[in-house]
C-alpha cells in the first residue's frame, strides 16, 4: 500500500510552506533519506528527504503554498493504482482509486464543501488570514484555489488588487458629454513600472522588521581606535591566506567575549520571562540574493578568530547560493550588522527579534582625534549599539558597549 508524502513542520512556529520544486518526476523510484522536493519557508529554501523507499506514484501539489501536514505526493510500488482523498489530514494507507469522472466529482465535492466540512470556519492559511486582517478583507467572501479549496496569500492578492480598481458607485450620475473636442492623450510615461512579486522571504523580512519597529528601543554611539585591531587582521591573515579574516569576523569573536562578561545582555524578551542564553549564538546580517538573511556563528566565545572566519565564510556562501538550512538560522542571540564595505560611516540598525541588541558596524576611516593633549589621525570606527528596552536598561547596554571598545582596542583581552 502506497504511502503518504505530507509536508513536514522544520521549525518551530512553521505553520505552512510553499513547495517550490520537486527533484523526482512521478515514476521516479525514490530511497529513503533522499532528496525528494525543495520547500520555501519563511525563512529559507530546503529540500526535504523521502521518508520511504520505493516509486513516486503521484504529485498531488507540484507548487504553491501548502500547510503542515498536508498530503502532497505519494510513495508506493510500481504499477499501483491510487484514490484522491479531498482530506487534507488524512493518515495511514490508501486505497484503489476509482474512475476518472468519480475522481474528478470527488474532487470538486471536496472543494465546494471544504467550509461546512470545517464547521462553517473558512480554511485558509496563517500567511492568507495575516494579510486579510492587514487588509480588512472578509475571508468569508473568497473562493480559495489551495488545497481542498484553502485560501492562500496569492486568493487574498487577487482581492485586495481587485478592490483597489473598484468600479465607481452605481449611483453616481454618468459624466456629462463633451462641448468641445476631446483632449489629446496623455502622454506616455517615461518608464514601465515593474511590479515584482514577494517571495516568503521577503514577507517575513518586512512582517519581522515591522514588529521590531514596534519595540521601544534605544541606541548607544561609540567611536572605536581600530589601530591595534588592523594590526592583528593584517598578521591574521599572514597566517591563514585562505580565509581573508575580516573586521566582522574580529566583531563577532569581541561580541561573544562581551556577551559572556555581560550575560545580562544575551537575552530575549518573552511575555512571561526573560531568557538568557549561556552561550553567545552571534547572527551575522548577510544580503542575499533571495533578500536579507541572518546566519548564526553558534558558541563564538569557544572559537579561535581563524575558527569564526571559516564558519563565517560557510555560511555566506550558503546564504549566496541559496542553500541555508533551517539549522543556520535558528538559535542567534546577537545580531552585527556590517555597512563599513559600502563606505557607510554610522547607521542604526534595526532590532532582530526577539533578540534584544544588535550592533550596527560603520567604516573605519582616518580621523584627527585629542589624544592627551595633541592631535593624531588614527583610524577610527564608529558603532551603535540598538537595543530592546524592555529586556535591557541603559547602564548594563553601555557597560556591554564599552567592553567591546576596550576589547576592539586591545584585542589581547578578548583573545
């Protein structure tokens, strides 16, 4: 008896997914552990394995959102006949199918009565039912195109896109005839507009981002004497050619000795609790080419400098080529967010929740500062230190920030 292939949960709080390629074709014999698909979720592209061994006999959803759970293929012997099921739950072993028409009846039965089947509750997705409360559309009025007639995001975009070119009101007397010649045209605009669709991805950096912005945070400002830390980047880089070890790399291992000095500020704020982490997970702000992603360097108070630099190398590739894994980019507890190689001086960054600081890095550049009492030109570094107020006060946030000016200054202390 075949077996189902369901969309599985690959993170925590991963309510659907949307399937953007299969690497087996129907008939294709499939092992297990294999690759069988790729799945996009809200915050990267993976493949997922088969979970048995044997022929591919159907592909029930080649693409499109789909929930946890959800039946999208089928796994069984060679030559096996199998039966559409309009339930999207359904578990355990399959039977014969029956004919075409009866398939085809069954199918559109399934979808016509999706809603009383749910007691009267609409189906939809969480990505579907967000958009609609955004923007204040009834899911009730909706015809869904998903699974089993389930509304998904792309139904909720049709509507909003509809009302927006709403015909005028039926009671609004017709415009008045022309007395004179009609105008010329207007004139053509200079340039087309393209509208470019959101990927997951990018829904969930700008659901993130707003959610951050809704955070009563705080900034802190310091401007760092990078001398002795170009000093030892440029003798660690004699030493390990191949990993070109960057000021972000020196960044994190300094971060991840500050965290474990100041463990008040590796923390996450929860509506019951804080959470504190004993080890510093650093999250580094990576702009791919599917939009901005946040691999994480996990323990980097244990790792040498040429240590962090490898693992930071892993995953930026990862991160370039689209081949993340959900592992990447679970767990941070601290986010750098690096601008200086794009002559960006000072910024602030946004909070990543629910992380509570983020450290925004600038350019280092040549600057006359006092020092007792004369004027030099060293080169400096200005960072601003972004933080939720809600998990962390002031005096703890500026004790944090001024031991990894110290730490940046004389990187001996942190090594």
């Amino acid at each position: 008896m075949a077996t189902d292939v369901k969309l599985p949960r690959l993170g925590q709080g991963m309510e659907s997914g949307t399937i953007v390629k299969w690497l087996k074709a129907e008939g294709d014999v499939v092992e297990k552990g294999e690759p069988l698909f790729e799945v996009d979720t809200d915050k990267a592209t993976q493949e997922v394995e088969a979970e048995a061994s044997g022929v591919l006999l159907r592909i029930e959803i080649a693409s499109g959102e789909v929930p946890v759970g959800q039946r999208i293929a089928l796994i069984g012997a060679p030559g096996e006949e199998l039966a559409i099921s309009g339930a999207p739950e359904m578990t355990g072993e399959t039977t014969l199918a029956p004919a075409p028409a009866a398939r085809d009846t069954e199918f559109r039965a399934a979808i016509n009565g999706a809603r009383e089947e749910n007691g009267g509750r609409v189906k939809a997705s969480p990505l579907a039912r967000r958009m609609a409360r955004e923007r204040g559309i009834e899911l009730a009025g909706l015809t869904g195109t998903g699974p089993d007639g389930r509304i998904v995001a792309e139904d909720v975009e049709r509507a909003s896109a509809s009302a927006s070119v709403a015909p005028p009101s039926p009671i609004e007397p017709p415009p008045p005839a022309p007395t004179a010649a009609p105008p010329s045209p207007p004139a053509a605009l200079p340039v087309d507009v393209e509208a470019i669709p959101l990927t997951n991805i990018r829904r969930t950096i700008a659901r993130r981002l707003t959610e951050a912005w809704q955070v009563p945070a705080f900034q802190l400002t310091v401007s760092v004497d990078m001398t002795h830390a170009n000093a030892l980047l440029e003798r660690s880089r004699d030493l390990n050619p191949a990993l070109r070890i960057t000021i972000t790399d020196l960044l994190a291992r300094v971060c991840g000795s500050g965290l474990q000095r100041h463990p008040e500020v590796n923390v996450q704020f929860s509506d019951e609790s804080l959470l504190r982490f004993p080890s510093a997970n650093v999250g580094i702000a990576v702009a791919a080419p599917q939009g901005l992603v946040v691999p994480v360097i996990r323990s980097v108070e244990r790792l040498s400098l040429a240590e962090v630099a490898a693992q930071r190398l892993q995953l930026v590739e990862r991160a370039r080529t689209g081949t993340l894994q959900l592992a990447d980019l679970e767990g941070g507890t601290f986010t750098i967010s690096n601008l200086g190689m794009f002559g960006v001086e000072q910024f602030s960054a946004v909070l990543n929740p629910p992380q509570a600081a983020i450290l925004a890095v600038g350019a280092t550049t040549d600057r006359p500062v006092a020092v007792e009492h004369e004027v030099r030109v060293l080169p400096m570094m200005t960072v601003t230190l972004t933080v939720d107020h809600r998990a962390v006060d002031g005096a703890p946030a500026a004790d944090f920030l001024r031991t990894v000016k110290t730490f940046l200054e004389d990187p001996a202390l942190a090594l």
